[in-house]
C-alpha cells in the first residue's frame, strides 16, 4: 500500500538527494588541476540521475527532450517556460500537440523531431538543433554514450525514482534537478507541498479499507490487435491505485510491464480496467469489441462499463506529471465513488489557475478528461 509516511519520506530523499548535487561555478578559466576540472563563470557542473558530472552552461537557452518523453513538460513545469524547449521525441510531440500545453506555451510546437526516426536517435540531426543541454533517458546508454562523443552535453534521467516507482517523487526528482540546472526552485517545492497534501487528504479515506473494500483494478500500459502489455507492480499504475483505494489485480505476477494474454485477463477478471495514453485504444473499443481477434465481452469492467481512459493535461496523467494531484483525484473518485466525489471541472480549473496560472474553459476540460486517441500516435 502506498502509505502515507512511505511517501513523505521517499518525497524527503529525493530532495535531499538532489539538493546535494552541488553548483561548482569558478571564477577562473576552465583548466584541469590534480585531476580536478575548474569551471568559469559561464560553467557549471551538475550531477544528472545516473550520478554523473555533467558541465553545462551557466544560462541554460536551449533544451532537447529525448527518450524520457515527459521531460519536456518538466522543463515547463518547473521554469514556466517553453521557449527553450527547441527539440523532442515525436512520441512527446503527439502527446504536446494534444495536450492544454499547447495552448498555454504554443512555442512548445516548434519544437523539432528530426532527430528521432522510427525510435532510433540520430546524433548528426541532434547536432544541428544545437541543444544547450540534452535529456535522455538513463538507460538508454547507447544514445548517451553516443551524444557525449559527440560534445553534446547530455543529462540522464531516471524513469522512476528507485526507492518505489511513486509518481508524485518521481516528478519531484525531475523538478529538483531541472530546478538546478534552469536555477529555479519555486515550482519543485510547491509541486510537492501540493501532492502531498492531496495524498494526505485521500489517505485518510482509504486507510482503513480492507483488501474487500477496494475494487481490483488493471492499467493496461497498451493494448493493440498485436499486443496486450499491463503494468505491475515496480511501475506507476501499481503506485497509482494503491493510493487511491484499488487492488492491483498484476501486482503479484507482474514486475514492470509485461505482455500478457486474453486468458490472462479472463483469470483476473478487473472491476475496472484504465487505458493509458500509450495506447490509442478507447473504452468504446472494449465495449464494441473491435479489437481483432479478442474477446472483451465477459470482462467485469467491460460489462459494467467501468473502462477509463486516462485523462491528458499538461502532459499524459499515468506516467509522473505536473498534474499528478489531479490524478490522484480523478482515481479516487472512480476507485472509491462512496467516499470521494471530487467536482473535476472545478478541481482542474482551479488547480490550473493556481499551479499554472492559467483560465480552463469548460470545453478544455472536457478534452483533458476524454482525450483523443491522436495522442498516442508516433
């Protein structure tokens, strides 16, 4: 169960632990001295996810996001800027185009894809973006290794924060790192301040509910004629419905993401099923039973009409993002409807003025909640 105190603290060292990265600047040339590199003024080195001393520059002008496909929105998120986000992964920029983003900071649609084609990352096109610094994700140690031959300065970045797979400390990593190298904390410490209390709020609801009180629930990571491919435990939709008043019905067999079968799912039978927006799969697909070769109809959640789709704000709700508290919200309310009613119209407006400072009309928030399909094509 994601409890409370769990999550205070995996909050607390994901801080601590990136408040310790320090900010080496010098005042004097760049010149190696008993081993140790000397930055200028112009200078910094920063220690990315993977533990690494980066040296960037002093001002930060211009960033590519590239197998880490939230982080552009980080950027965003924690600087309240888009203007230097000159580069993305196309997956990101499907998910940017259909997202509230794109209204609030539509420079974020300039951003260039080039470099990125069927999934492989071209160094000679990101070389021509010419990136101030470079996020990837940090496993992909082939690209990092490639870009930094390249004299791209380059920022790995860990898909999940390894004490629990939490999204809420997860992102908040993200933000205190990107809050470093963009030299700017107030987004990261009210991010945290928020998402925890909201948690708070909600835990006290589902503290006490039983293993029978709790509905067992499947996030479908993706779902296509070729492939059906859960989530489990050590991934966010665990996390995300422990905190919100599910039984994980993958958990127990399940670590990470994994494909699986119709069997599979007839043997778990879910109460409800959420459809991420890695997928272009619709609740309606399910319902109708237009997949090929697959046969939903006895499915529980199918039956009582009780598949979700993920809703898209800032950026997709399932893996970390800005609006993580809304998430929580939004979840609880569908996983536990006897003890949460949340008004998300009004929850997401005011969450957006107050976070964002940004006004959401009704039918803005219509298209976070029922997202279109486009969003999970690349």
């Amino acid at each position: 169960m994601f409890r409370r105190k769990a999550m205070l603290t995996t909050l607390a060292l994901a801080a601590m632990a990136l408040a310790a990265c320090s900010d080496k600047e010098g005042t004097t040339p760049a010149i190696e001295t008993g081993g140790e590199i000397q930055t200028t003024v112009e200078e910094k080195i920063i220690i990315d996810q993977a533990g690494t001393e980066v040296t960037i520059p002093g001002e930060v002008n211009s960033i590519v996001s590239g197998g880490i496909l939230p982080y552009f929105h980080t950027w965003y998120v924690a600087t309240n800027s888009a203007k230097e986000i000159v580069g993305m992964h196309p997956n990101s920029y499907n998910a940017a185009e259909n997202s509230i983003l794109a209204k609030m900071a539509p420079e974020i649609l300039n951003a260039d894809t080039s470099f990125v084609k069927n999934g492989e990352m071209n160094v000679e096109e990101l070389l021509n973006i010419k990136p101030d610094v470079y996020f990837e994700l940090s496993t992909d140690e082939k690209s990092i290794e490639a870009t930094r031959k390249a004299g791209i300065n380059t920022v790995a970045i860990k898909a999940i924060d390894e004490a629990a797979a939490e999204p809420l400390a997860t992102f908040n990593s993200w933000l205190q790192l990107t809050g470093e190298i963009a030299n700017t904390t107030d987004r990261a410490d009210k991010f945290i301040e928020v998402g925890t209390a909201v948690q708070e709020e909600i835990y006290e609801k589902i503290g006490d509910l039983t293993k029978e009180q709790k509905p067992n629930a499947l996030m479908m990571y993706q779902l296509s004629e070729q492939a059906i491919t859960v989530g489990g435990k050590n991934f966010f939709g665990n996390q995300w419905l422990n905190a919100t008043g599910a039984n994980d019905v993958a958990e127990d067999e399940v670590t990470g993401r994994k494909d699986i079968n119709m069997e599979q799912i007839y043997e778990w039978n879910p109460d409800i099923i959420y459809l991420t927006n890695f997928t272009p799969i619709q609740p309606e697909d399910l319902y109708n039973n237009t997949i090929p070769g697959q046969d939903w109809s006895s499915v529980d959640a199918v039956k009582n009409k009780q598949v979700y789709k993920i809703p898209l704000g800032i950026y997709r709700w399932f893996p970390p993002s800005g609006d993580a508290p809304l998430m929580l919200k939004w979840l609880a309310n569908n996983n536990q409807p006897e003890l949460f009613n949340y008004d998300m119209n009004a929850e997401i407006k005011s969450y957006y003025k107050d976070f964002y400072d940004f006004d959401v009309t009704d039918e803005e928030v219509e298209q976070i909640l029922h997202p279109s399909s486009d969003a999970a094509k690349y």
